[in-house]
C-alpha cells in the first residue's frame, strides 16, 4: 500500500511517524521528572529549574538550527534530534545517587537541543511537500501534523506517569531509550537526504527573520506559549498532587486528556476556522481566537477566589481554555508555515519557533516562581496577561486584501 503513495506523501508519512514517536518520549519524560522529583522533595521552583536547559537551549537550537538546516538538510537535523533524545535518556540511567540538578539539567538540555531539532525539522518540511499555492492542503497537513504531535504528548503524559508506576524511574527511561533508538536506524535508512537544503546556502546574518509577518507572528507566539506554561508546566501537577491529593496516575491521566484534546480540536481547526468568502485564515483570524482566549483564565480565576466548585471551575475551565488555545495554536503553525520563505524556509520556521521556545522558558520558570509564592490563582492572572499581550500584537499580523468591488451590471 505505501508503494502505491507519492514520495511526497511517504516522506510526510515517515516524518510525522518520526515526530510522533520523539513526542511520546518527550511527553512522558516531562511527567516522569515532575514528579519523580517533586516526590524527591523538590520543591515547585526547584522542579522549575530542572527545566531551565531544556527550554534555555531549546531558543537557541531554534534560532541556529533553522540556519544549520537550511545548508545541511532537514533529514540531518531531525536524524540528528533523534540521537541526542536516546543519549539525553541514557543520561538518567545514572544511579540515583548521580541524579543530581546539575545532571538532570543538563541531561534536559540535550532533550530540549533533540525536541526543537525535530520539530523545526518537520514543521519546515511540510512547507516543501506541498505544491506552491495550495494554501487550503498546506493548512490541512500542518493542522494532522501538529494536532496529532500534541495528541500522542497528552498519550506521553499518561505513559509517563503509568511507566513511573509500574517499573519505576529507571526502567520506564530504558524502555523509551530503546524504542526511540529503533525509530532513529530506521529514519536513518528511509529519510530523504535531499531534504530542505538551500539553493544557495545561507550566511550566518540570516538567521534573524527579515519578514514583519514572521517577526510580529513570532512576538505573538511567544506571550501564547508563556500563557499556557505558566500554568501548565509545574503549577498544575503540583497542585493537583498535593492540594487536591491526587495520585501520579490520576494526574498524568488529565495532563494527558487536555492534551489530546488540544491535539484532536487542532487536528480540526481547518474545519473550524474558515476566512472570509472561503480564503485561508489571516491575521484578522488569529485576532479573534486571541480575544477568545484572553477571558477564560481570568474567569477561573475568579471561580477559584469565590469558592464557587473550585476543582471543577479548574478542571473544566483548563478543558475550556484548551479547545480555544488549540485553534489559536493551530492558525499560528499554518500562518508560519505560510509566511516562511520556500527557499532556506527553516530558516523562518527556526525563528519563530525560537520566540516559542523563549515563551515556554519564561512561563516554565514563572510557574514554578509564582506558584511557589502566591499559588495557582496568581498563575492564572499572569495568563491572562499574557494572552492580553497577545492580543495586541496580533492586531499587526497581515491581513488578506479586500475585494475589488464588481463593477454593476459585470
């Protein structure tokens, strides 16, 4: 059957089975170390910090591998991803005794170098795959690609928390060494070589955007992805842990459902989301679903200051805030992708998704920080802030002309 497939479409098969299988690992890796290291008696901030590397390095992997790939190719990057994953895992088969915050931090380093290498990789070979002006099918793979990425890290998050359940720390980071390592001979073997290289290989000053819709997009990218992170990162499962007296599994189970359900209403976005007269979405649109979101963790907010259900003012409203972040989540990686220059395009796609990964360093630490100090409501305010400042930003995204007006009687 897959002989039967364009090349295209089997290289866009295998990348997203690759992206798919890294998430996994990537998701369950998270909620092993939160809370493997919170029962450690970490405390929130602490726990934070071990995330420091991962997010640190991931803005500067986004900012120099978007420039890296364009001259080497994007099956080299994304290859490469893959390996620094397996040995960023074989780093916590360390006894425990080694498992110390500097070890741990730097172990999260390479996993941040491995994740935006991967992700930039494939987000950037969509823009390839799909035949110049067919924006409606770009739109399309863009929304499967990232709405089924984030669905198997909400699946990672439960796989994290059950594997720490059931063979412990060490047993549960062998076994997703292992499965990742197969999935890496194997992309080694199928993966494109020619992929995503240049015409004419990049200079080092390039790796700033020149583009305004790529620079205003990114700004609004980052104060999204802070919004959600802190929140989401540490404030939540810490929280839903010792304040409401939930156990591991249960919440990985809910940090996995909102995932996958993010995952799920991105994967529908394009159904959701239509531009005037039919036309792909615009900044007009990415304006609309910020506004939508900016209510939502200011609400719960107040739900949890009056007492009013507090755990399922929270835990709705969180699924609440989900499906609008998504739609908001998903119109950005298509506007990316279709801003992005054809030629040298990771070069756009690392850029911005540096600005991603600047937003979840702030909101990662900023969680841990906050919620340490004030609590979870005070997370919630930052959000709001956060989103607001989106909002702003996103009145400068470009916008689709309006057209001409028919002549009376044509």
């Amino acid at each position: 059957m897959l002989r039967d497939l364009s090349p295209d479409v089997r290289q866009y098969l295998l990348i997203t089975a690759n992206y798919w299988a890294f998430t996994l690992t990537d998701g369950a890796l998270r909620m092993l170390v939160v809370l493997y290291f919170h029962q450690l008696g970490y405390a929130p901030l602490e726990v934070a910090l071990l995330f420091l590397f991962y997010e640190f390095f991931g803005v500067v992997t986004n900012l120099f591998g978007g420039w890296i790939g364009a001259r080497i190719g994007l099956n080299a990057t994304m290859n490469t991803g893959l390996a620094l994953q397996v040995i960023a895992l074989g780093m916590l088969l360390v006894p425990a005794s080694m498992l110390t915050v500097g070890w741990v931090m730097a172990a999260q380093a390479l996993s941040g170098i491995a994740k935006d290498l991967n992700k930039m990789s494939a987000k950037s070979a969509i823009k390839l795959l799909v035949p110049a002006g067919a924006e409606g099918k770009l739109y399309r793979w863009v929304a499967l690609l990232t709405g089924s990425k984030n669905a198997l890290k909400g699946i990672g998050f439960f796989l994290g928390g059950l594997l720490l359940s059931v063979l412990g720390f060490s047993g549960a980071v062998l076994a997703m060494a292992l499965a990742l390592a197969l999935v890496w001979v194997l992309s080694l073997l199928k993966l494109n070589s020619d992929l995503g290289k240049a015409s004419a290989r990049p200079k080092f000053s390039q790796l700033f955007s020149k583009s305004r819709a790529v620079n205003v997009l990114s700004a609004a990218r980052l104060f999204l992805f802070a919004a959600r992170d802190v929140w989401f990162v540490v404030a939540l499962p810490v929280y839903l842990s010792v304040t409401l007296g939930w156990g591991y599994g249960e919440v990985g189970a809910y940090l996995a459902l909102w995932v996958i359900g993010y995952g799920g209403v991105q994967t529908l976005a394009p159904r959701i989301v239509t531009g005037a007269g039919g036309r792909p979405p615009d900044g007009r649109n990415a304006l609309a679903w910020a506004l939508a979101l900016a209510g939502i963790p200011a609400l719960i907010a107040l739900a949890l200051v009056a007492g009013v259900a507090p755990s399922a003012s929270l835990l709705v409203g969180l699924l609440v805030f989900g499906v609008v972040f998504a739609i908001k989540s998903a119109l950005h990686s298509y506007l990316i992708v279709s801003y992005a220059q054809g030629d040298g395009v990771s070069l756009d796609v690392g850029f911005y998704y540096m600005a991603n990964a600047m937003g979840r360093l702030a909101g990662t630490v900023l969680s841990g920080w906050i919620y340490q100090s004030w609590g979870l409501v005070q997370c919630l305010l930052a959000s709001t802030l956060m989103v607001l400042l989106c909002v702003l930003i996103s009145i400068w995204l470009p916008r689709h002309p309006p057209r001409p007006a028919l002549t009376p009687g044509v």
